[in-house]
C-alpha cells in the first residue's frame, strides 16, 4: 500500500490494486482488514502498542518517539496519504483516542500513578499537541529530520508528565 501510494491518492487506490501488489486474494484482504483504511490504522496501533506505549515504562519518552517516528518515515507515502484524510477514517481521531488510553494505563498499571484532574488534563493536552504536531509533519511530507521531531515532543510533554515519561523502572 505504502509503495502504491507514492503514485495514487488513497481515495483513488482501490483494494484490488493493493491485493494484485501484496499477491493476495481479495478474500485474504477481507479476512484481515474492513477497508483499506483499516491497513494504516492496524499499522499505527501496532507502532502504539510497540513502541510508544514503552514511554515511561522500558524506554524515554524520547526514545519512544524517536522509534516511533522512524518506521513511521520508513512508510512515509502511507502516512502522507493517511494524514490528509478528515473524513471519519481520520488519522487524527484514531491516534489521539489510542494515544490517550497508552498514556493512562502507562501512568495508572505502570507507575502507580493516580489520575488526577490535573494529570487528565495534561494527558490530553499533550495528546492534542503530539498529533497537531506529527500530522503537520506528515502533511508537510515529513521535512525535519526524526532526531528534529522527537526534540519538538519533547518539549511540548507538561511538567508533571515529563518526570514520569522520561524515566522508567529499572528491574
């Protein structure tokens, strides 16, 4: 799909042309995925669950993201095509409600950590900024450097989050 959308919009790529690429039957298609927009979305919630949900837990918030972004460049025409959709199959929607279940249960079943207002409210903001952020990169057809986009989340993670994210129990 990535390579096929170098070339067509994904309103225009049809299940088909992805099935003749990946040598699959339609039939293999649908046992897997409802759409083709279902592919992105089974994509971004394996990098979530990979990668991203180990901020706090195995590795720095940074360090997730620098992961995280990096296979996200690698299937950059994907990404691109996914990022300008605002229809219901929205990138946006998606990242920013799994984003927030990561984080809590980061915070909650990894650290301990009670969910305040306080902390609710940060948890969302930086969710709302993350994907504001990272779909302008993505829209923009990814222009800065993955080294450059993990230092701009960085910065954006609210003090109380940040103690937590950029650290994580050592066994």
């Amino acid at each position: 799909m990535n390579d096929l959308l170098e070339s067509e919009s994904i309103e225009n790529l049809s299940v088909k042309a992805i099935c003749e690429a990946a040598d699959i039957s339609r039939t293999t298609f649908y046992n897997h995925f409802c759409d083709k927009y279902a592919c992105y979305q089974w994509h971004l919630d394996h990098l979530y669950e990979d990668i991203l949900s180990q901020a706090g837990r195995t590795c720095t918030f940074r360090e997730a993201n620098c992961r995280m972004l990096s296979e996200v460049k690698r299937l950059k025409h994907l990404y691109v095509a996914a990022a300008k959709l605002s229809s219901s199959q929205s990138l946006a929607l998606f990242a920013q409600g799994r984003r927030e279940r990561d984080l809590t249960e980061t915070l909650v079943y990894h650290r301990g950590i009670a969910i305040s207002d306080r902390i609710s409210f940060q948890i969302r903001a930086l969710v709302a900024m993350e994907v504001t952020y990272v779909l302008r990169w993505f829209k923009e057809g990814m222009p800065l450097s993955v080294d450059e986009m993990a230092d701009g989340l960085d910065e954006i993670v609210p003090p109380d989050l940040k103690a937590v994210l950029n650290t994580f129990p050592r066994s």
